[in-house]
C-alpha cells in the first residue's frame, strides 16, 4: 500500500484539490451572476490545468519507479479529490442558488462506471508486473 | 557500396545488442563489491572499454527499481566530503539471480565449439 501512494501522487493530489477549489469557485460565481462563457471558460481552464498537473506529476512517477499502474492510482485520486471537494462545497453552502447536488451525484455515477472500466484495466495489466513494476521495463 | 553500408550496419547491430545489458554491468559492478553510483559508472565504463555509456539519471532509476524488486539493497555510508552515501550491494537473491542468468546466458560462449569459432 506505502509503495502505492508516492509522494507524487500525494503532490498531485493537493494540486488537484487547490485546482478544483479554485474551479468551483469560478463555477458558482458564474453561475450566480449568469455568465455562460465564463462557465465554459472556467471549465477548459480547469480541465487544461488537471491535464498539466497530471502530465508533471505522472512523467516525474515514471521516471522515479513506474509502479503500474500510475494513471489508474491518478484516476482513483482524481475522482476522490474532485467528488470531495465538490460535495464540501455544497455542505458549506458555497454553491450558487441555481446549482443543485444531483448534478455532482449523477456526474460522479457516470464518472464512477469509467473508473470501473479503468480498475478492470488496472488488474489485467497488474497481472503482467513483478512486484508492481512492468515486466518488460524492469531490467534494461 | 557494400564497405560503405559496414559502419552503419554495425552500430546499428551494437546498438540493439547494447540494449539489456546495462542491467549486467550494474550486477556485475556490484559483484566485484559494493559500490556508490559514481564507482558503478566509472567500473561499467572502464570495464566495457566505453562501449557502454550510462547517464547517472539511468543508473539511480536501475538501482530504485531492482531495490523494489529485492535484488538491490544499499547502506549509507560517509564519503569523503559533503553527506552520506548509498554504497549499493547485491542481496542473497540478487547474487542467485547473476550466478543463473551467466550460468544460462553468457557461460555457453566459453564452450570449446563456440569458443572455437569465435577464434576461426
């Protein structure tokens, strides 16, 4: 388990919790005052960024031990982060008055059955590891 | 036309034999004892004539993922300025995976037919 959460993966994840901090409150302010574009705008920022963040990070674990599989351990700390962080927003009342809980909970099903897609993955390519690490790029 | 196509056919021939073996220099560094990184780069290197380059960036990652594997292990120990330093050995397993991987792959050209031919 210690050689499944890195410390890049740990990094990622406070980035991806200050990114979608910083996402949410764009959302709802653009919500609130009914700036469409902004909304879009926010959305492509925050979906740039988390691609940014997760390319730094996930290069720096492949290059530091490429334990298998980092984009499933990144997916997984994804989901939690941005699900948590979402639902936190709306138990202390930071949504605007037009966004509604439902929203996340659909949106975090859908995302949850691609995830399960993702782990089915993740245990096929396991299979093919020696201690976590890729068969064919363990020796060089 | 053919003399001419001879050095690019060799490197290129050297350059995927030279794939996978810098796995046996690291091994075979750490035979002859333990060693920190710059001593394994300076044995693999010296020893293989140059034919083998290695960036130190490559040998850290070796070294991490044979640690993980169990084959690897090291002890800090002072150098001779500035702070400690990873002296890497071979573990119980790591020395019977050399000893079986040269006994199943290198040994069989010191056989007479084979090192009969090499000398043809």
């Amino acid at each position: 388990m210690k050689t499944l959460i890195t410390t890049n993966l740990l990094k990622f994840t406070l980035v991806t919790i200050i990114l979608t901090i910083i996402f949410r409150m764009g959302l709802s302010t653009s919500i609130t005052n009914k700036m469409t574009i902004a909304v879009i705008i926010c959305a492509i920022v925050y979906a740039v960024l988390m691609w940014i963040n997760g390319n730094y990070f996930g290069r720096k674990e492949y290059e530091y031990l490429p334990i298998y599989d980092i984009g499933f351990r990144f997916h997984l700390s994804t989901f939690l982060a941005h699900n948590t962080v979402s639902i936190l927003w709306f138990v202390f009342a930071f949504e605007s008055k037009y966004e509604n809980i439902k929203v996340i909970y659909v949106t975090a099903l859908i995302w949850s059955v691609f995830l399960i897609i993702h782990f089915i993955y993740y245990l096929s390519v396991r299979k093919t590891t020696i201690k976590n690490l890729d068969k064919e790029d363990l020796f060089e | 036309m053919t003399k001419n196509l001879l050095p690019d056919l060799l490197s290129s021939w050297e350059e995927t034999y030279k794939k996978g073996q810098l796995t046996l220099w690291i091994f075979l560094a750490l035979k002859d004892g333990q060693k920190y990184v710059d001593e394994i780069k300076e044995f693999i290197e010296s020893k293989s004539k140059n034919t083998i380059s290695c960036e130190e960036q490559s040998l850290y990652r070796n070294l991490r993922k044979y640690e993980h594997i169990d084959v690897v292990s090291f002890e800090n120990k002072k150098g001779n300025k500035g702070p400690d330093r990873k002296y890497y050995f071979l573990t119980e397993m790591g020395t019977e995976l050399l000893e079986k991987f040269i006994e199943r792959n290198i040994k069989l050209f010191f056989s007479n037919e084979i090192n009969n031919l090499l000398k043809k």
